[in-house]
C-alpha cells in the first residue's frame, strides 16, 4: 500500500506540466489526481482540511470557464494531497520516535 501511494504521487507529479496552458481537460486530469490522492490520505488518517475546499474551488473554477484559475487550484489541492500522503508515511516510519520514554 505504502508503495502504491508513493508511485501515485510521483506518477501525479509528472503529469502536471507548467509549462503550457492548461486546457480543461488538463484541469479535469489534475481534479481527479488529488481527489485520488486526498482520498489516500484520508485513508490513512493524515487529511489536511484544506484540500477539499481547493478541489472544490477548482471544479468551480472551471465550470466557470476560469481555466488557468481553476489549474492553479487543482494543483494547489494535488500538492497538499501528496504532501498529507507524506506526512502520513513520514508518521508511519518514525512512530517510535514519538513515544514517550
């Protein structure tokens, strides 16, 4: 499991280019990563409350025709998803570090 959700947050980090514009089905793509990914951390306990605001922001953002606005957004949210994913992995490794003495 642990390696199934580092290979997703760096198979999502390739994916996401900032080089071009974005187009809408850029954006959708970029949705559906952190949603994947936000629902692996929530799996793991280590969900960060923002990340489904950002996601929603992002849906918004592009039903409204605001697509560099709704990529900026989408990426934002795929960022904290991985970075909570760590966070999780992070806690999982050094657990023991935390335990009182």
């Amino acid at each position: 499991m642990k390696l199934l959700l580092t290979l997703s947050i760096y198979l999502s980090s390739a994916l996401v280019g900032t080089a071009t514009a974005a187009t809408d089905q850029d954006v959708r793509e970029t949705i559906r990563q952190a949603t994947t990914t936000l629902a692996a951390a929530e799996a793991a306990g280590f969900a960060w409350t923002t990340t489904e605001d950002l996601i929603t922001q992002a849906e918004k953002a592009l039903g409204e025709k605001r697509v560099e606005e709704a990529a900026n957004l989408a990426e934002r949210a795929l960022k904290q998803a991985q970075n909570s994913v760590a966070q999780s992995e992070n806690a999982q490794a050094r657990w023991q570090d935390m335990k009182p003495k």
